[in-house]
C-alpha cells in the first residue's frame, strides 16, 4: 500500500508539471460562424449555456465531495503509518528484552557447568592420587632438607675452621714478609755503610776537600793580594784560567778516551754474557686451565675442557731465540755434556713457569739426576723403542720412576739427497705438533724450538691421555726433573725426483727422578727410586750461563776505575777552571773577599780533609767489619727468605683449601636452597589441589541454586519471547491497516482526478456555450441593424457592406470566461486546453500505474 500511495503521488507530479506547462489564457477563440439567413440561434445557444453552467455546477460539487474523501484518506493513512512506526519502536525493545533474556539464560547454563566441571574434578581419583603423591613428595623432601641442612651445617664449621687456619696462616705470611724486608733493609743499610766506606769514593771525597782548600786558600792569597796591585791580580787570575782551561780540556779528551775504552769492554763482557742467554716465552694459561679443570678431565674427560685446553696452544705459539742458539751448530744425535744442559735448564725453566703459575715450588735440575736421565734415555735408544713405532714407557728402563715422553720425526740430513730443510723455530716457529713435514734440526734453535713445542703439546694437546703428562708436570710432591733425548731410525718416504726421504724418530724423555714420601689421612705414598739420593752442591743453577767471563769482567773493571779517574780528573779540572773564572771576574771587578771569613773557611776546609784522611786510614778495617756485617745480615735474609717461602706455600694450601670449603659450602647451600625451592613448589601444587577440592565443594553446594537461576532464566526468555511474537503481530496488523488507508488514500485522489477532469471539460463546453451566445447575439444585432440601414440597398451590395463591418472569426469579441472553483492542490486559473490536457496525463498516469501494479 505504500508503494500504492508513493506511484500515486508521482502520477500527480506529472499532472501538475503538464497543468503549469499550458498556456494561460483569458480568452477562447471561437469557431468560424457563418450566420445563416432566416434561423435564430440564440434561443438554442441560451439552452446549450444553460446545461452547460448546471454540468459545471455539477462537476464542482463532484470536485469539492472528492477532495473532501481525499483530506480524510490522507489523515487516516497519517495517522496508520504513524502506529507503524509505534509498533516497529516496540518490537525492537521486545527484541531487546529477548536478548537479554537470553544471554542470562547462557550465563546461568555455563555457570552450571563450570560449577558441574568443578565438582568432577574435584572429585576424581586422579585428583585425589595426586595429593596423595603429593604428600609423600613433600615428605620426602622434608627428610632431604633435613639432610641437605646438616650437610650445609658440617661445611660451614669447616669453612669457618679453614677461614681460621687462612687467616692464622696469612698471619704467619704477613710476620715472615715483616721479617723478610726488616733483613732485606738490614742488608742494604749495611751495604750503604760498605758502599759510603768504599776507598775509590773516600778518595773521590779527599780530591773535592784538597780542591775546596786550594781554593780558599788561592782566595785567600788574592785577597790578601788585593790592596796590590789591581793589574797583577787580573794577570795573574786570567793566567789560572787559562792553565786551567787546558788542564781542562786535557781531562775531558782523557774522560772521553777512557770511556770509549770502558764501553767497548762492557759490550764484550755482554757480548759474551749473552752468548747462552735465553729469550724465553713467557707461557700464558688459558681462562679456564686449572689443576682441578685437568683432574676433573682425567676423569671425564669433555669436549669443553678440551677446546680451553688447546686454545692454550694458540696462545703460546710464537718461539722466541737467541741469535747465539740460531748461530750454534749440534749435532741432536750426539750432543755435548755442556749442550745437554743448556737444554735441560732451558726446558725445566719453561716447565717451571707453569708450577709457579699454580703456586707449585720449582722443580730441581740435578748434575746426577741428569746423567740418571740420560741414562734411561740412552736405554731406550739402545732398544729401540719410540713412542712413534708404538713403544711405551718401559718400566725396567724407569724403575719407580716417572716420565712424560713427546716425539717428532726428524729430517736426516745426512742420508738423504734432498737439501735440508731446517724448521722453522730459529726464524718463525709456530707449534704444529707431529705432522708431515720435513723438518731438520741444525742448531741449538732449532733443538730448543722442538723442546718447546714439545713442552706446549704435553701441557695443553693431552686429551689423548687424559691429562695423564700436564697432571705429571704439575704434580706437587715431584722434586726432580731432567730430559734427555733418544732417535732411532723412524719412517722412509718416497720423495718423486730425490728417491727416499729418511726421518728420525726423535723422542723426548721427562724423568722425574729422586725419591719421595708423603701421607695423606692414613696412607703412605711412595714415588721414583730409593737408590736416586742427590746432593744439593750437585743442584744447576737455571740463571748461570756456562761461558767464563772472569776476564772480560777484569778487563771492566780495569777500564771502569781508568774511567773513574779520568773523570775524576775531569770532574777537578772543571771544577778548577770555574773557580778560576769566578777570580777572573771578581778581579776585574774590584771586588776585595773577607779575609777573615776566608781564614775560617779554610780551617774549616783543612778539618774536612784530616777527618777524609782519617777514614781512609781506617777503610780497610771498617769494610772488613761491614762485610762481615753483611755476611750475617744475608744469612739472617736467606733464613728470612726461606721462611717466607715455606710460610707462602702454608698460606697458598691454606687459601687452596678455604677454596675448596668455600665451594663445599657454596654447594650445600645451593642443594639446600634448590630442596627450599622443590618444598615450595610442592607446597604450592598442593594448596592449588586443596583449592581445587573447596572449588568443588562450594560448586556442589551452589549447584541446585544455579541451576533454579537457569530454570528462571529459560521462563524469562519463554516470556519475553511472548512479548515479542505479540509486538510483532501488532506491528503485521498496524502495516495491514496503513496498507488498506494508503489504498483509500489512493481511490480517492484518483477519484478526486476524475472529478477534475469532468469539472474542466464541463468549463470548457461552458465557455464554448458562453461565446457561441455572444457571438450568435451579435451577428443577429448586427444583421438586424444593417438590415434597417439598408433597406434600400440591393442584395448584391448587402454582402459587400456585410463585410465591410469587419464582422470575422478572428475579430469576434468572446465572452468572458467561466473560472474554476479552487481546490487544496490547485494554485490558479488553467485555460481550457491546459486542463483538459492536465485530465487526461491524470488519467493516462493512473491507467499506466495500474497496468504496472496488476
């Protein structure tokens, strides 16, 4: 119906567009009229107007009824869509309602579940297997943090006992280091007095005291000169400075003569010094490298371990040489007695570094265990053993002895045709290990070079024997060590071009030698051989070079005290010539000294010297007593020395060992703190159980009312479901009557449209009756009248007259004409051809819309 009403306004749209796009007019053109002769035709014409004006009249009341039903249809479909519009506002609250209704009913049936769900967990036996478990758990672990509390307990008391025994022992440390630097001070004091005492420096001070004395008393002699002769004395002060500018220059030519010599001496004595001086790597320790790293790796060895222990390689792999060692030729087969232990202080120092490193005392290089050594070494020569043709230790060879072995194949120069191809070590050495290469050993480099990198491989690439050769070198209770080599003949290559290639096998022999006890708890240990008993006057000093150099230093001395008393000389002729300068000036000037403060200076001067004289005279006896003074005092520093080693060693166990109950503490605590952790979480499942079976409980007995809430939620939406089936048959029923007042609205406009076609086509016959009456009036008046004026014309001249009035069709004065009543959709007057052209759009509208509604 609202479709209805919508194309029915349309239609009425168009109607109105055609009625404003007509003509206006206030006049009507009338039809041709020809008067006819003899009728009388405005009786007929007064009949035709007036059934006209009644159809007119008819048609306007028609008009005026059917607007009227239209006003009425308009307010009644109004108020129809207005009632729609109501019923739409009250299904959507219905609606509404409905929705919330329903999510209460969701919410309360998802509660009953939860509450259901709550209640069965609550209630299974998987739960209540799990507190069971749970509490014998947290049990258990009660009784392990019982445990684990006493253990902590146990490791503290022994931390404090440790920390006790540290600080007793740092304690020691401190008083012995007091006592150490007291001798030490002791020593250099007495030094000082030997040194002040010593006859080269009191004669040093005569010479200045004999020079202050000439000197004033050469003051002395000008000043008392001075009241003379004032030319004399710049004569006589000018002739002293030249004397002494030679004197001067003489010494000074002599000072540089003798220290040329002295320079030239020392460079030979250092020269000949540094003929066996060693530039020695300093070995670095890799972070992580520690002898409980390598006793945990002995034992499970890892691949973590391994990689920090090798790195220990590429830390140390740049050889450092002598030129003396790279210009040195040997023979490694047949080394000298002198060579051999050049090689073992070379090796035991490197090896020595390491101990100190870990806080180990040094190990000892001795004349005998060094010819023990060399004797084992010789051993496995003679039977050809190596470790490269599979050979182990032999243990007959060793008897209760230790060692570590390393070898490498070594080029032989001499059987071979291919030219030597000297490591690398004498010019830049890096450690390989055992490898391909064809590699010579010429000169003592070269031999140091492969100790060397035998020496890194043993310490640092000892995965292979589980640490067995680094743990040996580090061992504390060793107190003896000394290498020697053994070579037999090792592999044959072919070499394309030269034929064979011949190598040695070159093997290394550490041997720790002597014989050691010691006790650990209740055991005795025992280590090396009974029979190997050293005497410490045999002990090498690693410091000690073995060339002679008491000549060259004889020679420095010589040359040293030529140069003392060269510049000695030097030093007084100097001081000479400037004094002598100084009475130049003063001589010249004018200028006459004090001779008293002169006199009292010189006395003074003279004093100075006789107390010089007198120690001189007494030098010899005061030295002797300060060297033995010094004796004492060094002998007192050694003990001192010795003492505060032995106190170092107790204090280092003594921190080694506080370490150790540090870590044992730091490991009960940590197993302690990771039980504290377990009972928490334990306790923490538990409480989270016990949680779970008062959630189900409380579910329980909330369950019955939940589930009313639900019942009361499911009427609640039956009720509002009520509301809005009967909002939305209300709202079908208010559409159903706001279509049936659109359909009335709609008869009634196009009724109201018929009306107004009939009403503008009776107009239109109104105003055509109205203008045929005038018209048909007037020609009879006006026939009438030329009748009576011209009586006497003829006929054929009343036809001419006729027209010469001017009487025609389009000259004919019309009636005025008739005016259509207003209606609600009309605004003015149409002319008669618009309207009915209005009428019939209106109807031809209408006709089309129905067509298409149909």
């Amino acid at each position: 119906m609202k479709n209805l009403v919508t194309k029915a306004a349309i239609a009425t749209t168009i109607v109105s567009a055609v009625g404003v796009s007509a003509v206006i007019d206030s006049t009507a053109q009338a039809d041709s009229v020809v008067p006819t002769q003899g009728k009388t035709p405005v009786k007929t014409d007064q009949a035709n107007l007036d059934n006209a004006k009644q159809n007119l009249a008819a048609a306007n009341n028609e008009v005026k009824e059917s607007q009227g039903k239209v006003d009425v249809a308009n307010q009644a479909n109004q108020a129809a869509q207005s009632d729609v519009t109501a019923k739409n506002q009250a299904v959507s609250a219905a609606q509404a309602g409905l929705d919330q209704a329903k999510n209460k009913q969701t919410l309360a049936e998802n509660q009953v579940k939860d509450a259901q769900a709550a209640v069965a967990a609550a209630n299974s036996e998987t739960t209540k297997k799990v507190i069971i478990d749970k509490n014998n758990q947290l049990n258990e672990l009660k009784q392990q943090q019982t445990q684990t509390a006493n253990n902590l307990s146990e490791a503290k008391t022994n931390q404090a006992k440790q920390k006790a025994q540290n600080n007793k022992s740092q304690s020691g440390l401190a008083q012995a280091q007091n006592a150490y630097n007291n001798a030490e001070k002791q020593v250099n004091d007495i030094q000082a007095k030997l040194d002040a005492n010593n006859v080269d420096s009191l004669t040093k001070d005569k010479i200045k005291a004999e020079e202050k004395v000439n000197e004033i008393q050469e003051e002395l002699d000008n000043a008392n000169q001075a009241s003379g002769n004032k030319a004399k004395a710049v004569e006589a002060a000018t002739k002293k400075v030249n004397d002494a500018t030679a004197t001067a220059n003489q010494a000074k030519s002599n000072l540089d003569k003798s220290q040329a010599e002295l320079a030239k001496a020392q460079a030979a004595l250092e020269a000949l010094e540094n003929t066996k001086t060693e530039v020695l790597n300093k070995i670095q320790i890799p972070k992580g490298y520690t002898i409980e790293a390598l006793k945990a790796a002995s034992e499970n060895p890892t691949a973590a371990f391994e990689a920090i222990s090798k790195s220990g390689i590429g830390l140390n792999e740049k050889f450092n040489y002598s030129q003396a060692d790279a210009n040195e030729k040997v023979d490694y087969q047949h080394l000298t007695n002198e060579q051999l232990i050049e090689l073992n202080k070379y090796a035991v120092s490197l090896i020595n570094q390491v101990r100190e490193y870990f806080g180990l005392k040094d190990l000892i290089l001795n004349t005998e265990g060094l010819k023990i050594t060399k004797s084992i070494a010789d051993g496995y020569q003679t039977k050809k053993e190596s470790i490269l043709n599979g050979s182990g230790h032999d243990s007959a060879l060793l008897d209760g002895r230790s060692e570590n072995i390393a070898a490498s194949y070594i080029y032989d120069t001499t059987r071979t045709n291919i030219p030597a191809m000297q490591v690398k070590p004498a010019k830049d050495v890096s450690y390989s290990g055992i490898n391909s290469t064809y590699s010579s050993i010429l000169t003592m480099a070269d031999l140091k070079a492969d100790v060397y990198s035998s020496i890194l491989g043993l310490f640092f690439d000892d995965a292979e024997s589980r640490y067995g050769h680094a743990l040996n070198f580090l061992n504390a209770h060793h107190e003896y060590v000394a290498v020697a080599p053994s070579v037999i003949d090792g592999r044959v290559d072919s070499y394309p071009g030269f034929g064979n290639v011949y190598n040695n096998d070159l093997d290394w022999h550490f041997v720790f030698p002597g014989y050691t006890e010691w006790k650990e708890g209740v055991f005795t240990h025992y280590m090396g051989n009974k029979n190997d008993k050293f005497d410490s006057a045999q002990n090498i000093d690693l410091s000690k070079t073995n060339v002679d150099t008491t000549a060259a230093k004889v020679e420095v001395a010589k040359k040293q005290t030529a140069y003392n008393t060269a510049k000695a000389e030097n030093d007084k002729a100097v001081a000479n010539l400037t004094a002598a300068k100084a009475k130049l000036a003063k001589a010249n000037d004018g200028i006459i000294p004090d001779v008293a403060t002169l006199q009292a200076n010189l006395a003074k001067a003279k004093q100075k010297l006789v107390n010089i004289n007198d120690k001189i005279a007494n030098a010899a006896q005061n030295t002797a007593a300060f060297k033995q003074e010094l004796q004492v005092a060094n002998t007192t520093k050694a003990g001192a020395l010795k003492d505060l080693q032995a106190k170092q060693a107790a204090a280092d166990k003594a921190k080694q060992e506080l370490a150790a109950a540090q870590a044992k503490v730091t490991a009960a605590q940590k197993a302690v703190d990771a039980l504290d952790s377990q009972i928490a979480a334990t306790q923490q499942e538990l409480a989270e159980l016990n949680a779970l079976v008062n959630k189900g409980a409380k579910a329980q007995a909330d369950l019955d009312t939940l589930q009313a809430k639900v019942v009361a939620a499911q009427a609640d939406v039956a009720a509002t479901q009520k509301n809005l089936d009967q909002a939305k048959a209300a709202l079908d029923s208010a559409k159903e009557k706001a279509a049936q007042t659109a359909q009335a609205l709609e008869v009634a406009q196009v009724a109201l449209v018929q009306a107004q076609a009939k009403q503008q086509a009776a107009l239109t016959s109104y105003n055509k009756a109205v203008n045929s009456q005038k018209i048909a009036r007037e020609v009879e008046e006006n026939l009438q009248k030329q009748a009576e004026e011209n009586s006497k014309t003829q006929e054929s001249k009343t036809g001419n007259e006729f027209k010469k009035q001017g009487i025609s069709v389009n000259e004919a004065t019309a009636f005025p004409a008739a005016t259509l009543p207003q209606t609600g959709s009309e605004k003015g007057i149409q002319s008669v051809w618009g309207l009915v052209v209005l009428a019939l759009a209106s109807v031809l509208g209408l006709l089309g819309y129905r067509k298409q509604t149909n």
